[in-house]
C-alpha cells in the first residue's frame, strides 16, 4: 500500500505526518530525535506499506542533514522540497504549527509528486570534496577577517611593519610579527640581524631587501601611548597565531582535496577549462557533480547557479533582476571562472566587453559571461569531452550563421 509521510523537523524532535490517501490521516505525531525512535518509525512505515519499502513517499523540507542521511539509507523516496513552497500552500489565515507543515507536506507527496525530484544516495568521495570545498571557502574568509582586524591593530600603534612588508598575511610577515610585535624591540634589531633572519625564513632576495626592511622598522612615525602599545601587543600575538594556525590547516586541507579531486574521473574535464587551475576546478566539480542525470537542461545548472536573470512582468511593468535563490558556493565559482577567462579567451573577453559598452556593471557581465560558460560546461560535463574551444567558435558561428 503506497503511503505519504510529510515530515517537519524541529529542534529535538520530528512532527510526521503519514496519509494513505489524499486527506486521510493514518497516524500523526511527535517522533524524538534519536536513532530508536526513528528505528521504531521506519519499522511501523514499514508495516503500513506492506514491507514495500519503495511504496513509502517522505516529503522534507531539506535536503542536508543526519535524518535526510538516515532516509536515504531505509530505501524509502524522498523528496526535498523549498520552504517557501509549503508556506505558499497555507491557509489565508496564516495559521503555522510543526503539525500543520507535516500535513501540508503530505499533501504535496499526493498533489505534486510528479513536480518534485527524488534524492539519490550521493557519491561518498563527491560529498566529501564538496564538503571540503565549502571548508575552504569559509577558511579564507575566516583568513580575511583575521587579515582585517591584524591591519587595524597595526595601524594604530605599529605603522613601520607595514612599511616593511608588503603583505602583512604572508607566512615570513606573520613570523616576524611573532618574534617582534613590539616596535621597540623591532627597533633595535641590525641590518645584519635582519638578513640573517630573513634568511633562515628563504626570502627572495634577503641581502637586497634587508637593508630597505631595517630602515623601515627605524622609521620615527607617530607613537601610540605606552598602555596602548603594551595591550595591542596583546591582540597582534593573538591574531597572528589564530592566523598562522588557520593558514597551516587551510594548506593542509587543500593538499588533501588536490589529491581527492585528482583521483576523480573528471579532473581532466575540468582542469581543460582555460584559467582553471586545482581549487577552482574542485569547486566546478563541486557544482556538478558525477550524477549526469541530476541536470537534464544547462537552464537547470544556470538557475541552481545565479547566472540566469529573473524575470518580472505585470500589465506593462516589466523588470529583469539578479537571481538570488540559487547556490552561493556555486555562483561563486562560476563568477571566478568568468572574471579568469577575460585574460584566457578572446571570445570571452570580447563578450564581457560589448556588455559593458551596452550600460552595464561589472559584475552583471560577468554573470552573463558565466552564463554562457554554464552552457559550455554543462555540455563538457554530459559529453565528458574536454574543453574545445576551436569546436566553440565553430558551433557558435554556425548558430549565428
């Protein structure tokens, strides 16, 4: 007997509720969140089902998680759906419990089951290098941050190592910083010190650069007061060691998601993209990945993307704006390989400039120029054949033609 579950997690527990027909409740209620109770629920959708595990239809708002996880290993469908598409489905009075939301999820599973699209249980080795990829880019902006609020603490009593060092997040600079985050005792290092020093830490070209490094560390600039100088003291150790520490796993992480994504069947595929090197070929496989079902139309990869432009009509009013509900580490990463290709790809360069010429910003030609990467990439990735771009050229003036 096929059955529909509409489930609604909440912070501790599940609100399910299971139909056997269109607006007819079998059974409704609380479910804890822990591995028994939902061992004992898959056992009695089970029996509901007659021990059809594929005549059970779970309807969730999400699609991440340890119960979405759990779901996919019972063998039952399951079927993500967006928020706001259960919010559209309330009643005008705008009446919301856990209760209610299961119940208008279950009714989708009856109504609009032909719409929504079954997860599949995911290539281990894709879920980790996707995973990984969204690490990283939160590492570098965690970097940023650090980067930021070091630079501000520099500037307010030790201007003279910004003079000395160009890059004041480079592993040589945030060592000097930890040997000497006080300028006076900058101050008193020699030449010879310096370049011995610099040196030991294998800097380009250390005898040139001493000299100019010592004579900024001298410099007389403005001083901040003995108690500000001692407690800033403080903060720069604290956020040079917070940085070298985040930069050493950052190394780290990457060495290992170079190895992953190179043991993939289509690092090749992605690395023949002009401009693309290792991270952000991970992060367009990241996008992708392996399943060639999961995207029947290059439209679908544009829209999960950002790239392709929402249209809004209403009597004579119309407007086209940015799509904002779509994949942020995604749209990224195509945004990246956009702005790359302007110096790789004539063809590209040319399409990035007439948009412009025609009134609009920067970033809205690279989105559109990532666009028509999008449909490059997405027939790369269904034909997995490598990027071509004498075969583009041909094809894009035969269409034109």
């Amino acid at each position: 007997m096929e059955i529909v579950v509409g489930w609604d997690w909440a912070d501790g527990h599940h609100d399910v509720v299971v139909q056997d027909q269109p607006g007819h409740t079998l059974w409704a209620g609380q479910v804890a969140h822990t591995r028994e109770a939902l061992d004992l629920l898959e056992g009695r959708l089970l029996d509901w089902a007659h021990h059809v595990r594929t005549d059970v239809h779970v309807v969730i708002e999400t699609s991440q998680g340890l119960v979405v996880d759990w779901l996919i290993t019972t063998g039952f469908w399951v079927y993500p759906v967006n928020p706001k598409v259960s919010d559209a489905r309330r009643k005008p009075s705008g009446a919301k419990t856990d209760r209610l939301d299961a119940a208008i999820l279950a009714r989708l599973g009856w109504t609009d089951r032909d719409q929504l699209r079954p997860l599949r249980p995911a290539d281990e080795a894709w879920v980790e290098l996707r995973q990984l990829t969204r690490i990283d880019e939160a590492l570098t902006r965690q970097a940023t941050r650090l980067t930021n609020q070091l630079l501000a603490a520099l500037k307010s009593y030790y201007p003279q190592v910004l003079a000395a060092f160009a890059d004041m997040s480079r592993p040589v600079a945030l060592a000097f910083l930890a040997n000497w985050p006080d300028p006076q005792d900058a101050r008193r290092l020699t030449v010879n010190e310096v370049m011995s020093w610099l040196r030991q830490h294998r800097y380009p070209r250390a005898a040139q650069e001493a000299p100019r490094i010592w004579s900024a560390l001298q410099q007389r600039a403005w001083e901040a007061s003995p108690g500000k100088r001692r407690a800033q003291v403080w903060a720069v150790r604290a956020l040079v060691a917070q940085l070298q520490a985040v930069q050493t796993e950052q190394r780290a992480l990457r060495e290992h998601l170079a190895e992953l994504f190179l043991a993939s069947p289509d690092a090749d595929l992605w690395m023949s993209v002009p401009g693309v090197a290792v991270t952000l070929a991970t992060r367009l496989q990241a996008g992708f990945g392996p399943d060639r079902d999961r995207f029947e139309r290059a439209e679908a990869v544009q829209a999960l993307a950002g790239t392709s432009p929402v249209l809004y009509q209403s009597g004579k009013f119309q407007r086209v704006h940015m799509r904002r509900a779509c994949d942020k580490h995604f749209r990224a990463a195509v945004h990246q390989l956009a702005f790359t290709s302007l110096s790789r790809c004539t063809w590209a360069r040319e399409y990035y400039d007439q948009y412009r010429a025609r009134g609009h910003e920067h970033h809205a030609a690279l989105r559109a120029l990532a666009n028509v990467w999008l449909r490059i990439l997405f027939r790369m990735w269904k034909s997995r054949q490598r990027y071509d771009e004498a075969r583009f050229l041909a094809d894009r003036a035969r269409h034109a033609a």
